[in-house]
C-alpha cells in the first residue's frame, strides 16, 4: 500500500542522512557558550610577628597557635585568592611565597614555632622591616587587589618620628592595603593605627580566640571578592549531530530486520 511505500523511501534516505551528519561533525561546528563570571585575584600578604611574646598564653595555646589556626581557617574561606607569609622579629624573611596553594601554610605551623626559630626572631618586634617586605613582594604582582594581614603583640622599635606616615603613604602609593591585629590584649600601637589608616584599612584588638576568628571574618566582609565578567568561550558543538547520525542509524538497523521491498 501507498502507507509502506513512504515509509520505505523514508527509511531509504537514512545512508545519505547518516553521510551528511558524518560531514558536519568533520566540519567542526562550533557555538558560543554563555559568559561566566570569574572571580579576581586578591593578593594577600600575611606579615607575622615571631617575637618570643607570641609565646604567651591565648586560649588553650600560645599566641602563635591562635594566630596561625586563624590564618589557616581564613585561608580556607577564600579559595582563589592568592596567600603568602612573610615572617619578622629583629629580621623578616619572606617564607611562603604567593600562592593559591592552601596546604602551603598548614605545612609551616611546626617550622615557624618561635621557640624553634634561629636569632634575629625571638628577641625585638620590627614591624616597619616586616611591612617593607611584605611590600616588596606585593608591587611585583601586576593583577589583582593588594592587602596586608599584620599580627603582631608588640610595639614597633623601628617606627615613629615620622617613619610610620611614609611608610603608609608609600603602601598607599603602590594600592596596598594593611589591616592589623594585634593580639593578646592591649591597644593597637599608634604607629600601627597610623598607616593602616593612612591605606584605608583597620586595626583590631582581639581578646580571646572567638574575637581573633571574628576579627577575620570582619576583614573577609570588608573585603568581599570582586567578580568580572568573561568573554563568551567558543565550544565544539557535536551533541546535537552525533544524536541525530545515531538515530539515523539505529532506525537504518531496525529497519533491516524486515521492512524492505520484497523481489516478488
């Protein structure tokens, strides 16, 4: 009947279909996905104070052991970003190097131990030697925000008469923002409040363990990723051929199995 002999011819275009697909897919058709958003590189420095007060007792350890489990957790909250260390005493050595690597800093809780580390940490707080060093790494990063973590106990020995507004003027220059803590009770020294103001950040005066993680969960807020727009990636675009070329033939398959002219 005039029914089986369209279905017939119908089936019968399944090789030129399975051939044309066959062509598209070779010629690599390709679509324009949709634009993501893509979060920014932050550039934060950590700047750690390794005098032998961070030995004090805070919570259940020592100043030290606070600090770094706040380090670490805040490290943590914010993948993507870009974390160094930098430590000082009576010195200051750049020791983690900016990265998004967060293993790095659970790695250096033991081998930064005040009472571990050689002469030239356990005995003055430099925090102004601490800070130009941390600033020295920042400015050779091109992309993204700069930031300052300071946590130090202490007062500084090589800030005041005028040194600490130019240092800040000068992280302010190259867009490095400083945030301090200052841990284990007391006021934030002035010299400290100075540049963090100066650089439009803030100083903290935690207390206890809970005040510490608060404190950093205020900077997490103060400083909330940015996130841009990305172009449109070009994607490959085969799903919808290679669908239909298997269709083609299966019902080619099928149609095999009996529905076909008969010789008489």
């Amino acid at each position: 009947g005039w029914g089986w002999n369209i279905m017939l011819k119908l089936l019968e275009c399944g090789p030129p279909l399975m051939l044309a697909t066959g062509i598209i897919v070779l010629a690599g058709p390709r679509h324009l996905g949709v634009p993501k958003a893509e979060r920014e590189l932050t550039n934060i420095e950590f700047c750690l104070d390794l005098s032998g007060s961070m030995l004090g007792r805070f919570g259940a350890g020592t100043r030290y052991d606070a600090a770094m489990q706040a380090i670490n957790d805040f490290v943590d909250s914010r993948p993507g970003d870009a974390f160094g260390l930098t430590v000082f005493g009576d010195n200051a050595d750049h020791w983690i190097p900016l990265t998004t690597d967060p293993s790095a800093f659970r790695c250096a809780v033991p081998f930064l131990d005040p009472r571990r580390l050689p002469i030239g940490y356990g005995g003055g707080t430099m925090i102004g030697k601490g800070l130009r060093t941390c600033q020295s790494i920042l400015v050779t990063r091109p992309d993204g925000d700069r930031m300052i973590v300071l946590v130090s106990d202490g007062a500084s020995f090589d800030l005041g008469s005028g040194q600490e507004e130019e240092l800040g003027r000068s992280l302010k220059d190259d867009g490095i923002v400083v945030y301090s803590i200052h841990i284990g009770g007391g006021q934030s020294p002035p010299e400290v409040s100075a540049i963090t103001n100066i650089t439009g950040g803030e100083s903290f005066n935690p207390t206890d363990v809970q005040s510490l993680n608060n404190v950093f969960r205020r900077i997490d807020s103060m400083r909330v990723a940015k996130m841009k727009r990305t172009y449109a990636e070009v994607l490959d675009w085969f799903t919808p051929f290679a669908i239909a070329g298997l269709s083609c033939i299966g019902v080619s398959l099928l149609s095999l199995l009996g529905l076909r002219y008969n010789p008489w």
